[in-house]
C-alpha cells in the first residue's frame, strides 16, 4: 500500500466489516450499507443546487456570456461552490478527522475561495498556478502521498527512499512530493481546460469516480475510499442534472477543479492507481497534454487560453454540445471500465492506444480545418 486507508466513521459500514463474517456477508453488508449514505449525499445535492438556481440571481452570482461572444441570458455560476460545500459537510460524517484529512480539507476550502474569487473576476494565470502549487504541497505534507507506484515492466518503484526533515510535518518523500504535486496539479488543470462545454466536467468526473469506486470495492477490498467515491460520484451526478445541455447552471473552475482534485487524490489513495485515474479521464490528461505541447512549440503560454482542446475543434466541425459529451462519455467509461479488469502492463498498452486514438481524431479534424 502506498497510502493508510481511511477509517470510516460510519456506524453502518463499521458494522458490515465485523470479522465474525464471511466475505461475501461482508460485501453484500458493505454495498447495503453504503446505499442510503450515497442516495442522501445525491438528493442533499440536488436541493442544493436547487436553491443555488433561485438565490444565486438573487445576489448577482450569475455568469458572463458577453466575455465569450455569447448571446443568450446569465446563468447561475460559479455553482461549482455547491458541490465543494455539500462535500465538506459529508466528509465529516465519512471521514476520520487526523492530520491528512484536515490538510484535505483546508486545500480544498483554499482551492475553493481562489477559484470562486477567479471565476467573478479573473486572476493573472500565473498567480492562479502558484496558489495551486501551494495548495498541493500542503495536501502531500498532510499525508496524501504516494510511496510507490507499480511498475508497468513488473514490481514497484519505490519514491520514498529519499526524505528531508521538516520541524512541521516530519520527514517529507522527496521523489514522492515532485510525483505527487505534479499529478494533482495535472488532473486539477486537466479538469478544468475540459470545462469548455457546460456539463462536460460533470459527466466525466462521475464516471471516473463511478470507476474509482467500483475498484475501490470489487478489487481492492478498500470500502472505505468505495464511500468516498460514490459520495463524490453523487455529487457530481446531481450537478449533471443541472448543467447538461441546454444548461441551467455553470459550475465554473470551483466546480471543474474541486473534482480534478478529488479525482488525483482517489489514484493516491487507491495505493497509487494512477494508472488507472489516467484510463477513466484519458481524455482531458491527454488532450491537456497535447494543447501544452502544442503551445509551447507555438511559441505561447501553456496557461493561454485558445479553441485548440478536442471539444472546440468538434465544435468547429459542426458537431452538438450533446454529441461530444456523448463522445467523451462513451469513451471514459469504455477505457475507464476496461481498467477494472486489466494488470499494470496491460492498463499501459491501453492508455498507449487512448494516446493513439485522441492524437489521431486531433491530427484529422485538423487536417480538414
């Protein structure tokens, strides 16, 4: 393991991993225990997000399409801070409250504040990534860390061989801090850059976490990160009500980049699956990395905005919001679910065919452009 496992503080899960059971008691009381916390966090959500839609105008918390050359009427936004609040709150009730899980917490609060402030009135990209970098490092000086990564050529690579003394938060992984803050920061921009279409985050983020919890549960034997995935795939579920195509709502970066992180950190506490996080949002990590490289040699900023991700040179092709969706879906969950039932050096060949498969639709589409 690469990660301590959570202790749940839920009475009813706590209850149906009693040893005096046979596994498959175990299990089945495990799923039943799980339902009605999933369902509550679901519908608490969407009376959430209810509300937002009627006090959110109330305030000014509305959207600005003028700034994108749209016309049409403001939508609530950013009603991403919904999603961050109603997880808060439940991780009191589903987590253990230690060092790792109060640094969780305060990232995502700080994380939270600077996007909301970013999303009614833009910051510099710089300032933005450097907030980032500090939020990260405070979560990996926490706890939330990764020890060792499997190896796709077989065994582990072990990135805690060599630590620095902190009079704080004790002897920190060197090789272990770089992996950990370079993979959050990847998946919580990746995330992000892949809001260029209202409910696109929403659909993506609650498949992945759909995925993350089923191998959580059936293959991991990990109940306790099962909750905490379902829980988020709850949320994420409701807000898909709410921004699919035609819109009613916008959840903005507090939204898009609160899941990117939740997202990252699910492959840290999986015991380093990053492989398989990397599956389940192929899409948005590889588009993100083809947009940075194609910046860079470009001669522009990777932090630049542009209509150069895959759902824009769609657009362009003529192609509805609800169809790329639909795309992204489809393939998210086709390589997403594939990652349940493939070893570590098959889980490489498929994310080499995903690389293969979005380079090759970016290279067409804009070859006919």
């Amino acid at each position: 393991m690469t990660s301590k496992q959570f202790v749940p503080r839920c009475p009813r899960l706590r209850h149906a991993r009693r040893g005096d059971k046979t596994a498959d008691e175990r299990a089945h009381g495990i799923i039943v225990a799980m339902i009605p916390t999933v369902i509550i966090v679901f519908l608490a959500t969407a009376g959430a997000y209810v509300c937002a839609l009627k006090l959110f105008p109330l305030v000014g918390l509305l959207d600005f399409p003028e700034r994108y050359g749209l016309r049409r009427g403001r939508l609530p936004y950013p009603t991403g801070i919904v999603a961050v609040v109603v997880f808060i709150v439940t991780a009191f009730f589903i987590l253990p409250l230690g060092q790792k899980e109060i640094g969780l917490l305060i990232g995502i609060g700080l994380l939270a504040l600077t996007c909301f402030i970013d999303d009614r009135s833009p910051l510099p990209s710089w300032l933005r990534l450097l907030i980032q970098l500090l939020i990260v490092s405070l979560i990996f000086a926490t706890g939330s860390r990764i020890y060792t990564i499997t190896s796709p050529l077989g065994g582990f690579l072990k990135l805690d061989s060599l630590t620095i003394q902190t009079a704080l938060f004790g002897p920190l992984p060197i090789l272990s801090g770089i992996f950990t803050i370079v993979w959050l920061l990847l998946t919580i921009n990746a995330l992000n850059w892949f809001d260029g279409i209202a409910g696109q985050v929403s659909v993506i983020a609650t498949i992945g976490f759909l995925m993350l919890g089923c191998l959580a549960l059936f293959r991991n034997g990990e109940p306790d990160i099962a909750l905490l995935a379902f829980s988020l795939a709850a949320i994420a579920g409701a807000g898909m009500l709410f921004d699919f195509p035609p819109a009613r709502m916008l959840m903005g970066d507090t939204g898009s980049m609160f899941f990117g992180l939740m997202l990252g950190l699910l492959g840290i506490y999986h015991g380093g699956k990053v492989a398989t996080v990397f599956l389940a949002l192929g899409i948005p990590l590889i588009d993100a990395l083809f947009v940075i490289v194609r910046r860079i040699l470009s001669g522009h900023s990777p932090l630049s905005g542009g209509r150069d991700h895959l759902h824009h040179l769609l657009q362009d092709r003529g192609w509805s919001d609800r169809r790329i969706i639909v795309l992204m879906a489809v393939v998210g969950t086709t390589f997403g679910g594939s990652a349940l039932f493939l070893s570590t050096a098959e889980k490489g060949i498929a994310g080499l065919v995903l690389l293969v498969l979005i380079g090759g639709m970016q290279w067409v589409i804009q070859k006919k452009r």
